[in-house]
C-alpha cells in the first residue's frame, strides 16, 4: 500500500502522539481523491496534528515516524506524499521529520510558522539540518558629534539562518514576524547578537537556502483575541500566537490539499 501522510505539529502544546484519520474526504481533498482513482493504485490518505513542544527532538521525530511506518503496513513507499506543517516548536520538528523522511517518501509541501532561532544555537540541534545559529545583526557607526559615534541597526535588518544541510521537497514555505525581535551586546565582547522578549530570547528570521520562498515576513498584523492581549500584552509572545494562527488557517490550510493531489 502507498500510504499518503498530512501532518500538523503545534509546537505550544505538550506531545503526544498524532490521532490518524484515515481517507476522509475533507473539502478541498476533491482532486486528490479524483487522481487517486485515475491511478487505480492501492493507496490510503492519513492526516492528523499534534503538540510537540519537547527541547529534545530526535524522540519526539523517532516516535512520530515509527506510527506512519506502522500505519503504513509496516514500510514506507517512496510514491508516498509527505505534507508537513509545524508552528513554533513544531517547526522545527517538522525540519527534522523532513530531513529524516527525505529518502522514503516524496516530500510535496512544508509550511513553516514562526520556526525558533536563539543566538547560541539550539542544544541539542535540530536532527538532519544543524544547530540554527541565526545570522548576528547587521550594525552600522553612525557619527552624532565631532567627538563620538553611535552603533545602530541597520533598518530592515532580519534574523538569517541556514540550514545545515536542507532537504529535498517540491515545495518549502518559512513565514515569520518581527514583532518582539531585538538586540544586545555582549557585555565582555561587545558583539551584538539577536534577542527578544520571549522565553531564552527566541527570535524568528529568514530561511536563506536556496529553494525557500522569497517573501518570508508577515506584517500588519493585530493583536485581537482578548485573552491574547491579557495574557500577553503586546510582547513577542502574543505576536509570535496571531502568526502561527495566521499561517495555520489562511496559508497552510489552503495550500496542502493542492499539493497533496500533485501524486
């Protein structure tokens, strides 16, 4: 059987493992399931989501992949379709399963939300794709008197990170904001580096490898949901929220179905 994989990975909620359904004909699924019969090929559709916030992927990847596999009959076919999403911590989880799965399924669409990066990298890295050691921030000396300068941020200046290495997919998608990014220098250096004011100062940026989308950053938006604004104010943390909300409902979920008839 070739078995045909969605996933989402929401990296705020606690793992567990995905809850499979199996050949539902959501909306939107109509042409997948048409091309599907035009094949005539012994095939099956699993979707599902999941919370994955762990500070160690490689288990959570493990235990995840060893689920499809089974729920694959027991081996992977490479006419497989693999659609990942991951939000947050997700994100990240979903580069790993990608870089993993590469070899054993065809990866036809990854989308990414608010992927975290932090100025020493993360430890343990990422599985399969590095560390994710963001670029540090461009600075300029700008002259303010005849006796002294000032350093300033370049404007429109983004976190950047590659990774290390990329992986194969037909379709890569990174979307991040801005709002919470900032910087700092090293007291015993001096260097600056990127910061926040969210959690061990995560920050979010730019995807530079080649084959990634060009327009990355989502701006404009607003701070609505009243719980949001109360629990967050106007932080990184209740922007970081609207952006994974954002790309989860008006960009992913229109997206995967038409990649997923692409078998």
């Amino acid at each position: 059987m070739i078995a045909d994989f969605v996933l989402s990975l929401d990296g705020v909620t606690s793992f567990r493992l995905p809850e499979w359904t199996k050949d539902n004909a959501v909306r939107g699924t109509e042409a997948y399931f048409q091309r599907r019969a035009e094949l005539k090929q012994d095939r099956a559709f699993f979707r599902a989501g999941c919370g994955v916030q762990a500070s160690d992927i490689a288990p959570v990847r493990d235990q995840i992949i060893a689920q499809m596999k089974q729920l694959a009959g027991g081996r992977f076919q490479k006419e497989g379709v693999l659609c990942l999403f991951g939000s947050s911590n997700g994100a990240a989880v979903a580069l790993a399963m990608a870089a993993a799965l590469q070899n054993e399924l065809t990866i036809n669409y990854v989308c990414l939300a608010d992927l975290p990066l932090f100025a020493g990298g993360r430890k343990p890295p990422v599985p399969g794709v590095g560390d994710l050691v963001p670029s540090a921030p461009a600075m300029i000396r700008r002259a303010t008197s005849l006796i002294g300068s000032s350093v300033v941020r370049v404007e429109g200046d983004r976190p950047k990170v590659l990774l290390q290495p990329d992986f194969n997919a037909k379709l890569k998608q990174n979307f991040f904001q801005h709002s919470g990014n900032g910087i700092k220098a090293r007291t015993w250096s001096g260097e600056w580096f990127w910061t926040s004011d969210m959690k061990f100062g995560e920050v979010h940026g730019v995807i530079a490898n080649p084959g990634w989308n060009q327009n990355q950053e989502i701006t404009g938006l607003t701070i609505e949901h009243p719980g949001l604004r109360n629990l967050f104010g106007c932080k990184g943390d209740a922007f970081h929220q609207v952006l994974d909300d954002h790309v989860e409902a008006n960009i992913w979920a229109a997206r995967w179905p038409v990649e997923l008839a692409k078998i």
